[in-house]
C-alpha cells in the first residue's frame, strides 16, 4: 500500500504543478490581451468623436440624418456624408464623390441623433460603440469586448443661420 | 516519499498557490482599471457635452440662467442635471456662475465651473471639473 501512494503522489504533484503554471500562463496572456484590447477600443471611439466632431463644428445644414447616416453642408459648401460600413466609418465629400475617407474604427454601433426641441439650439448626439474581433482576443470565447463614447455637440453655425 | 520530500512539496504548491492568487489579483485590477477609465471618459464627455449645452444657450441670458442658473447642488434632484450614461452610470453635473466681470482685452464675461459626479452606493462621487469663460453678447 505504501509502495502504491509513494508512486502515485509525485506525478499527481507534478500534474497540479503544471496545471497551475499553464493557467496562470493563460490568465497572464489574457489580462495582458484585454488591457491592450479595452485601451485601443476606448482611444478609437474617442478618436472617432474627434473626427466627427470637427467635421461637424461648420454644418450650414443638415440635408438627411438617420441613426447612423449623417448628411450636411458644410462652411465650404460641400456635401459631407458621414456613415457606418460595416466596422469602418465612412466620410465621403461631394468635392470627392465616390472615394470617400475610410477609418477602421472597429464600430459596433454610431449613432447619430438631434436632441432638444424645435426651437432650441440644434445639438447632435453623437454615441459610439467599438467591438473587438474575435481574432485579435485569446481563447474562443464568444463575447468580445466592447468600449463606448458619447458626447453632445453644438452646431454653431446651423444656429446662427436659423436666428 | 519521506516527510521532509512531503513537506517540501507542501511548501512549493503553497508558494505556487499565492504566486496564482497574486496573478488573479493583478488580472482583477486590470479590470477594475478598465471599468474605471470607461466611467471616466462617461464623465469627461458628459462634462463636455454640458459645456457644449451651456455655450448653445450663450446668446440668451434669460435662457441660460433658467436652464442652468439653480444646478448648483449634487444632493438635491431639483438642483443638479442627471444623465445615464451608454454603460449604465448614473451622472449629475452642477454648474456655476461668477458675477459678470470684465475679462481680459474689456470684454465682460463670467466664470463658469461645471462639476461632474458619478452615483456609487447612493453617493455622488466627484469625477471631473471644468471651468472656462463665457463671453457676454456685446
């Protein structure tokens, strides 16, 4: 009996051992994947606001919007269409028609929309959403990871021209 | 196996056990820092998107003070502007104003700070502050 326990405790030590290195080898990797990931999703969205919020600071006016279609004039006279292909964010000029800017932006969702009443000052809310992909994570797990940015612009000018 | 073998294994499986309970420690902070820095770009923008909301009321004195003149008070629900953020958090913003004073080049104007907190466990905690200058309509 004490001959059979004497064989069998070292490999099961040696397999505890493994297994604990192995995941917290995994968990190291993952944490490590998942900061990177929540980091560049959060400086994206945030970059993408940017990006929208300097197109839209001169809109003269708006000639379509939808949840995530924005069409205006700008203080140059020019038709910007700012819209969602698939995970890019998608700017296309009437001075460039049919070579529109593409930024990777990862969107999961962009959503545009008019808040305040008629009669107030015009102010855009602007929310977006950018999702991971599955490749550039660990494992095969099926959520992917999500960050989010919001902000309300004043359109200055839309305001002056409605005065 | 002699007891000293035993005990030294006891010994490595302990040690390995608090080096996996410090990575799992270290793999929750860097979560919680995760969360933390999605809160406060909630709260950067929404401060932001007051101050966009203040300057779109700018050319309308009256306007302006009725909207955001009595947001002065975190603690009262009357007194402070709620938004719910994309994620889920509860945000209060107050606003205040200065006394119009003449600013630089004489051009008057006032002070405007606005606060932002974040609802944790029934209490506002404070999460960003801005202040800027709001030129008056000659």
């Amino acid at each position: 009996m004490n001959i059979t326990i004497d064989l069998l405790i070292p490999p099961i030590i040696i397999a505890l051992l493994i297994g604990m290195i192995f995941s917290t080898n995994a968990l190291v990797m993952e944490s490590t994947v998942e900061n990177r990931l929540s980091y560049e999703l959060q400086s994206t969205a945030n970059t993408v606001l940017t990006v929208i919020e300097q197109e839209v600071r001169g809109i003269k006016e708006i000639v379509n919007l939808e949840t995530d279609q924005l069409q205006f004039i700008d203080a140059a006279s020019d038709t910007v269409t700012i819209f969602r292909d698939e995970m890019s964010m998608m700017v296309e000029t009437s001075s460039a028609p049919g070579s529109p800017e593409q930024y990777n932006a990862r969107l999961y969702e962009l959503n545009f929309d008019l808040a305040g009443v008629t009669g107030s000052p015009p102010i855009l809310r602007v929310s977006i959403i950018t999702e991971s992909r599955a490749e550039q994570e660990v494992g095969t797990r099926p959520n992917r990871y999500r960050a989010v940015s919001e902000r309300d612009i004043y359109l200055r000018n839309l305001h002056i021209a409605q005065l | 196996m002699g007891t000293g073998q035993t005990l030294l294994v006891l010994a490595a499986i302990v040690l390995f056990m608090i080096t996996s309970l410090n990575v799992n420690r270290s793999y929750l902070n860097a979560v919680e820092a995760t969360v933390d820095q999605q809160e406060m770009v909630n709260s950067i923008n929404f401060g932001q998107s007051v101050i966009e909301r203040i300057y779109s009321q700018s050319r309308d004195e009256v306007a302006l003070m009725n909207l955001f003149g009595d947001l002065t008070d975190v603690e009262n629900p009357d007194s402070r502007l709620e938004h719910e953020s994309e994620t889920g958090e509860t945000l209060a913003a107050t606003v205040e104003f200065s006394e119009e004073t003449e600013m630089k080049h004489g051009i008057n104007g006032r002070v405007v700070s606005v606060d932002v907190y974040q609802l944790e466990n029934d209490d506002y905690v404070e999460m960003a502050a801005y202040s800027f200058a709001l030129i008056s309509e000659p």
